[in-house]
C-alpha cells in the first residue's frame, strides 16, 4: 500500500473513531447504571427544578426523568431527577444525574466533602445538603442508589475513559 492510500485510509478510521465517540457521549447510556430495579414512579406535588453548587459555579435546572424499559432518559438542558426516588429533603436517597458537559455537571468531579448543594423545589422552598463523600464507581455498582433511612441526595455524572465510570457525591440534608 502506497504511503497516500494508507494516510487516506487512517483519515478515514479517525472520522469513523470520532464519529463513534460524539455518538457515545451524547448518548443517554452512558449515565445509566446496569441490571438497576426501580418501582414505580412517586407522583408528588413538589418536584426539584433548580441545582446549585456555589463552589464550582454550577446553577442548572433540574428536569424529571425516569427509567422505561431499563432505558434511562436523560437531558442534555439541565440534570436529570430519577422522579422514583424521594423528593431532595424527603427520607431516603434522592437520585440526580447529568453530562460532564462544561455547561452541565463537567466540574462535578473537582466537588470536595464539606461543600454545599442547593436544590430549589417547585414550591420556593430551598434545600441544602453537604457534600459527605466522593468516589469513582462501575456502572454494575449500584448499591449507590440504595434507599436509605437519611435524607440524602447522590448526583453523578460519567467519567474515565469513554465515559466507562460514574463519578459519584452523596450528600446530607442539614
């Protein structure tokens, strides 16, 4: 093969590799969690609509979604809310998650313990959590998800190579 026709040919496989790479990114599976068992969803009144985190500059809102047929949905506009879990300040484990898009949670990984969320409900009421742990997990880790008998909320978004991990912060209600 000639050096032109090679060169053409890489070309080609970087377009393809990088074709393959946008799609992975935007794609909802990426911040699913595997083999994960929901129950139904929690009708409420109030609903979180607005995320902060003062420290790394994020204010987002925040959208419902929910797992259909072990398919996650997910939102490229703000994080996504599992409406399964607990309302944010409610008993239990309240799920959020989104990109690592820059203008999404991208700098959730720089997040540190002892630092503060705010979730806006739809009801004006705010509530505050503090950061108690960080960690790296496998998608097949979902023990992170788990009810719990606090009021917590656990946000994540992907990280590692090709988004093959989730970066995880639990948080406590004040």
């Amino acid at each position: 093969m000639t050096l032109p026709k090679a060169l053409i040919l890489l070309g080609f496989l970087f377009l393809f590799f990088g074709f393959y790479l946008v799609t992975q990114r935007y794609s909802p599976k990426t911040l699913e969690f595997k083999n994960l068992e929901v129950k139904n969803s929690i009708q409420a009144d109030v609903r979180p609509v607005r995320i902060a985190i003062p420290s790394l500059g994020i204010e987002v809102p925040i959208y419902p979604s929910s797992i259909n047929n072990g398919k996650w949905e997910s939102t490229t506009k703000g994080v996504s809310y599992l409406s399964s879990s607990p309302v944010p300040g409610e008993t239990g484990n309240s799920i959020l998650y989104g990109h690592n898009f820059s203008t999404l949670l991208g700098s959730l990984p720089k997040i540190k313990p002892g630092e503060k969320i705010e979730i806006t409900l739809s009801s004006g009421e705010k509530k505050v959590f503090t950061v108690r742990y960080t960690s790296i997990v496998d998608p097949t880790q979902t023990h992170i998800l788990n009810q719990t008998e606090d009021s917590r909320i656990t946000i994540y978004t992907c990280t590692g190579f090709l988004d093959s991990k989730r970066f995880v912060a639990t948080a406590l209600a004040n």
